[in-house]
C-alpha cells in the first residue's frame, strides 16, 4: 500500500444514489429521509441502530438496496467518526474526483515527462492554479479553520502544526 495509515471513506452522496437504483420513484423522498438519518447519526452505534431499522422497514421491498449498503457499510463507518465540520467536507468525494480528472487531463495533453520531479512540478502547478469557474478564485473552503483543527485533533500525529 501506498498510504497504509489513509482512511478509506466511501462517498455517501454515492451511497444514496447507488441505493435508489434499486427502488421505484415514488419511494425515493421516502428511502432518501430515511437514509438521511443514519449518515448524520451522531455515532456509528446510533448509525447500525438507524440502518436496522431502515432494513427493517426497507429489505423486504428493496433487498438489493440493503444490501448495497452492508456491502459499503466498513467504508462508510469512518465518516461517523469526524466532527460534524468535518463531515460537511469529507461526506462527498466530488472535491477529489474533480481534483484527479484535473491530474489525469494535463497528464494525458503533456504525453511523458522526463523526469518524475517534472511531472510532480506540473501536478503541484495544476492543484494551486486559480480556478476562474469558481466562486472563490484561489479554492479555499468556506469555514477552513474549524475544519483544520478537527483534521489536527483527529489526524495530529500525521499533521504538522504551521509554525509561522
């Protein structure tokens, strides 16, 4: 493993949407509330009580969506484990995912490189280049600070502290 103290977490804006594939249209508000309430449980042990309960009332319609979620569900519990700050960032892997097709872009229009220090010099230009198409231009998240000492407090053995 490349990372091997990295937290797997699964997208639960996925989650949902992979779960509503097995159910009709007119169950989704329904199924989507539901849902709701075991991604914002405050803990995993009130999670597993809120997903009991959603199978209970869910599985004998919609098996394969409950099953979607057992599935998932080692990868999702991580989550649960942040600080509700935290959580607002981390719940979605959009960030992530736009950030890897920016890499996977420039990679594919540059060809090679000749050097793998040239290739980490053009990724580090792509992730601090200003963003035109954005509300804020230079990236920033709303609110950062709350959710920098929530990353410390969680992950501090891992973070270092800025010194300036």
């Amino acid at each position: 493993l490349t990372w091997p103290d990295a937290t797997v977490q699964t997208c639960v804006v996925h989650m949902v949407r992979n779960g509503l594939r097995y159910a009709q249209r007119r169950h989704w508000k329904a199924i989507s509330m539901d849902m709701r309430e075991i991604y914002t449980a405050p803990t995993v042990e009130a999670a597993e009580q809120r997903f009991a309960a959603f199978a209970a009332d869910w599985g004998e319609l919609y098996p394969a969506l409950i099953g979607s979620w057992e599935r998932v569900w080692d990868e999702f519990t991580p989550f649960l484990a942040f600080p509700p700050d935290l959580r607002k960032v981390v719940y979605t892997t959009n960030a992530i995912e736009s950030m890897n097709a920016r890499f996977r872009r420039v990679a594919s229009h540059r060809g090679h490189f000749p050097t793998e220090q040239a290739a980490l010099k053009v990724l580090y230009l792509i992730a601090i280049r200003n963003r035109p198409n954005r509300q804020d231009l230079a990236g920033r998240v709303r609110g950062w600070n709350p959710i920098l000492n929530a990353l410390y407090l969680h992950y501090g053995d891992r973070i270092e502290a800025a010194s300036y």
